[in-house]
C-alpha cells in the first residue's frame, strides 16, 4: 500500500519501511510502493469542467461504469463534432489511461494543451501520464503549472504531495495534501495520502487519525483495510502498532480483493513476519511477486517486493553448519 502507496483502490485521474523492527531502514521504504504508486489514488470519474454536452455527460458515467469502449466511441463523437474543444481529448486521455495505452493517453493530453494552452486539467492530465512514466520532475512542474492556473485545484495538490513524499521533501507534501483537503474536504484519498506522509514524518498518532478518517468514508473497502493493515505493521511508532489486528484487516482485505493485485498478498506476507511465521510470509511474498501490482506502472513496487522476499528468505531459512571440522588434528591422540 504498502506505503503504497499505495498503493489505494485506489484509482487516480483528474479529478499508491520494511516491515522488521529495524526502523531506519522502514524510513526508506515505508511507502516505496505505494505507491507509486499511489498513481492510482483518485477516482477518474470527476465530470469534465464545463462537460454539460450529452456525449460528454454520458462518457463519463460509461467511465465510471469502466465501460471504456462505449465511452471512447461517444468521446470521439464529440471530438469530431468539436474539434476545437480540449475537453473531448483530456476525456478520452483518461479513457486510454485506464487502458494502459499511454502513447495515445499522452498524444490526447498535448492535443488538449493546444487547444487551451490555460487549461488546468489539460497539465493535470499530461501530468499525470508523465508519472505514470516515471518522469516525475516533469510532472511535478505540470501540476505546479495547473495549480498555478486553478490555485485551488484539489486533485493536482494531491499528485504534487506524493511527488514530493517520493523524494522525502516531507513538510512540501504535507503543505500540498493540506491544500487539497482544505478545497475537497471529502477526498478521501487526501487523508489516505497524508496519512501515510504523516507516518513517515514518524506522527503515528496523527496518521492514525486520518486512518480512521478513511475507514470511516470507506467502511469495508478492501483497500482501505490493507492500507491500514500496513499501517499497523510498520509504523514507526511501537506503541501503535498491532500485530493481531492487522492479521485480521488483511485476511479480509485478501478475501476481497486478494486475486486482484499483489499488493494483498504483501499486506498479508507482512503480517505472518511480525506474527513470528516468517515460511508463511515467503510464501505470500512469492505470490505478491508473481502478481506485481497494477498501482505501478514503472515497476518500483515490484523490486520493493523483491526485496521484500530476501528479508523473509533470510528470517526463514534454517542455519546449519556442514563444513567445520569436529575432530582433533593432533595425530597423536
């Protein structure tokens, strides 16, 4: 989530440590797969700005639905009808998005740009697709440019706080999600992200509380159970954390949703390592890594996975000496 970002079901659109007792090393990796991902943090349906045309109207409810042809077939009706608009091209972006085709995600997103070179979502959505690459200084700059254009554009101070998290500027990511939080009072992946910010900042009792903030506007979301199952494995401060609990949050987040992503299979490998069952953790944690996670795109959740798999390897495997010699060399004994 996995600091995971995030994991996170974590979708994100205009509109995701370590877990053994040795805490400097949590500090680097508490959220290196959330991460990244928490490229899929926000819900992709919010309506287009000014989208009050049908087809518009129609292929964001198909979005939401995640009826993506039905929503690239009205999408391209309106960009023929309206060329001119940037509105059709950063709907259908998000449209290819959804369906990894981030060459042509990224062709709608500067098709966008020039028609309205002052459209904030236009640099949210190329922004966003520059992430997902992995070119974050780029897309750092383009949600800078979309605050800069709508200074209270919720969704982009959010995307610009997990960049910021990444890089451990952690007090420029906390000032964003606290803008985001303050224009979209209901994003209930703001609190998600800076819950996770906070825990790396080592504010355990804070992240808790907006933890429970998340639980509460997502009662029974799979992820939001895993999210807090992590939480509760790897924070930082001993005191909150909750071995037994989080065991109980990640097996019903893996009942859920556990076929869906790796993710959940890592949550819960986490949980048998701090229960004391590190063959058990290896054993999820090969699951985690044959699955990968679709929350990151550039593949850093996996090599944190992988390495992941070493630790439990390592806490797992029986030493045994077979080459120290047992007899005396003195011959004449």
């Amino acid at each position: 989530m996995m600091d995971r970002e995030g994991m996170a079901a974590p979708n994100l659109s205009l509109k995701k440590e370590s877990g053994s007792s040795v805490y400097s090393f949590l500090g680097f990796l508490i959220l290196g797969v959330i991460a990244v991902a928490i490229v899929f943090f926000f819900p992709w349906g919010e309506m287009l700005r000014g989208g009050q045309n049908p087809d518009l109207i129609v292929a964001n409810q198909a979005m939401l639905k995640k009826e993506f042809d039905k929503a690239l077939v009205l999408l391209d009706k309106y960009i023929v009808a309206n060329p001119g608009d940037s509105a059709g091209y950063i709907g259908r972006s998000r449209v290819y998005v959804q369906l990894g085709e981030l060459d042509r995600a990224a062709e709608d997103a500067k098709n966008a740009l020039g028609k309205n070179p002052g459209s904030a979502q236009a640099y949210g959505q190329r922004g966003i697709i520059l992430k997902m690459k992995g070119q974050n200084p780029e897309a750092l700059g383009d949600f800078s440019e979309a605050i800069k254009i709508d200074p209270k554009y919720a969704w982009a101070y959010a995307q610009r706080a997990d960049l910021y998290s990444r890089t451990q500027e952690n007090e420029k990511a906390l000032k964003d999600i606290d803008k985001a939080l303050q224009y979209k009072p209901g994003l209930v992946e703001g609190y998600r992200v800076r819950a996770w910010i906070l825990s790396r900042m080592g504010k355990c009792k804070d992240a808790s509380e907006d933890f429970q903030k998340v639980a509460k506007m997502g009662a029974n979301d799979a992820w939001t159970l895993q999210d807090t199952a992590w939480f509760l494995l790897t924070c930082p401060d001993e005191k909150l954390q909750d071995s037994a609990k989080a065991m109980e949050l990640a097996k019903k987040a893996l009942d859920m949703k556990g076929t869906e992503d790796g993710v959940f299979q890592e949550t819960m490998a986490e949980a048998y390592f701090k229960q004391g069952d590190p063959l058990k953790a290896v054993e999820h944690q090969k699951k985690a890594v044959e699955m990968g996670s679709k929350k990151c795109p550039d593949g850093s959740c996996l090599k944190e996975m992988k390495e992941r798999l070493k630790k439990y390897e390592l806490a797992a495997r029986q030493e045994v000496r077979t080459d120290y010699e047992i007899l005396p060399f003195d011959s004449a004994q």
